[in-house]
C-alpha cells in the first residue's frame, strides 16, 4: 500500500491525473470515511487519494468524519498526509489564486470530535507545529521544483462553517494574526498527529475574506479560482512525491 495520501477538499473532489489502479471501501470504529480510498499512481508514484467532502462534495465541513478519514488512512499503512484546502484570504496580498503553504492553525470550531483519545489513558500531543516542518519543506521545495509561486507560512484559522464569517469576525482573527481562513484543517491536523502521521498542507484562496472584498463571497467565484489554483497544487503534489521521503 503507497505511504502517502492527498486528502482533497473543494476543488479537488476527484483527482485528474489520478491513475486509478483500486478502490478500498474503509470501515472504521469511528464509522466510515467520506468516501472510498482511491488508490493510484501520479507520474509514476503511488498514492491514496481520498475526497473530504466526498466525491459529490456533500458533506458539509462541520459534519465530516474526520475520525474515520485519518483512522482509515493509518490502517491503509499510509505516513504522510497532504491536504489541499480552499481557503479566504485575509492578510494583504493573498488574493484568489494564491497557493498557501501554511505554518500555523488557530482552532474556531466548536462542535467536532477532535480526539482519538477520549478514554482510558490520558494522552496530549505535542501541537507546537501543526504542519510538519519536513514535510512543509518538502511542499516548498516541490513547488520551487515544479516553477509554481507559493506563500511560504501564514495562519490558518479554522471556523466551524459551513456559513462563511462576518467581517467582525475576520476582523478579529486578523488581529489574532489568521493569515487565511478555511472549515477544515482542524480536526484534521491534530488527528494525524495523534496518529503519527506527517501532515502538510496546499492551501489555495478562492475568495477574499468576508469584508475584504466584493459584498458577497459566491460559490460561482469561489469554484472559478480553486480550478487553477488546484491545478498548480496539483503539480506542487507530483513534484512532492517525486521528491520522495527524506
Ligand atoms: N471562509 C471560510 N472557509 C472558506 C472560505 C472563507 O472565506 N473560502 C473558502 N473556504
């Protein structure tokens, strides 16, 4: 079984250029993951492609089984985890399109199972850095590799969704320091790391913040700019696993 996966989120409910070579129907004590584990090789190296969302994207961010996604992905025997994300741009400069390789996470949701480790022996993480730094690395090395422009760090804040914020609230996360804005990298993060997964992420801005741009963020906006954005983090990704572990 490959070691490394891609957990796509919207904009990247399937996976072109994905040669499918299985498909593995996951159960897990937690339930099932949102979709069947697609395996198959980009140019060449092998993987496991799995669609957050679900492949027809309808699951809400607030009610994915984030649980059964990492838990069924460790049982698979995969190591690293990259998540490609859409994401609103809140600092200056990281306008739609831009292709974010974050460093941080702040935790807004309030309503997830964010724990492996709800009984028994007590168990914390270490959380210091939620990407892991090696592989982050790797992410930006890939995109140097593969000639795609990246933001190199920033903050994700992560609100519980699925409406988008208020601009009281962006403006309060900026002032926290959120760089951008997504629904999903917590619990998603801190899963894998209780699982001793590594964990980096593409995360690519499909819209401004709310009041940081038009009067109303649209889903037509949205999907227009995560197509190519996530067709550059789709090459940052083969050029990732060409690049191999170390
Ligand atoms: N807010 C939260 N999540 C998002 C956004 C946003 O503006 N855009 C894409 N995902």
């Amino acid at each position: 079984m490959p070691s490394d996966a891609v957990v796509g989120g919207s904009g990247l409910e399937s996976y072109p250029g994905l040669v499918i070579t299985g498909e593995r129907r996951a159960t897990t004590a937690f339930g099932e993951p949102s979709a069947p584990l697609v395996l198959g090789e980009i140019e060449g190296r092998k993987v496991v492609f799995l669609s957050r969302h679900g492949p027809e994207h309808d699951i809400a961010p607030h009610r994915i089984n984030y649980r059964a996604n990492l838990r069924a992905l460790h049982d698979a025997g995969v190591e690293r985890v990259y998540a490609a994300a859409a994401v609103g741009g809140i600092a200056p400069g990281l306008g739609p399109g831009t292709v974010v390789v974050p460093d941080q996470i702040i935790d807004y949701t309030v309503s997830r199972p964010g724990t492996f480790f709800e009984e028994g022996r007590v168990v914390h993480v270490d959380m210091t850095h939620p990407y892991t730094p090696s592989l982050r690395d790797r992410l930006l090395r890939a995109a140097s590799v593969a000639g795609v422009a990246v933001h190199d760090g920033g903050v994700y804040g992560v609100t519980e969704g699925p409406r988008f914020e208020t601009a009281a609230e962006i403006d309060r996360m900026e002032r926290d320091g959120c760089a951008v804005v997504g629904m999903t990298a917590m619990p998603e993060a801190a899963l894998a790391r209780e699982l001793g997964m590594e964990y980096a992420a593409c995360a690519v801005v499909s819209n401004a913040a709310a009041g940081r741009g038009p009067a109303e963020i649209t889903m037509e906006d949205i999907y227009a700019n995560l197509e190519r954005g996530m067709r550059r983090v789709r090459r940052i990704f083969a050029a990732a696993l060409a690049l191999g572990p170390g």
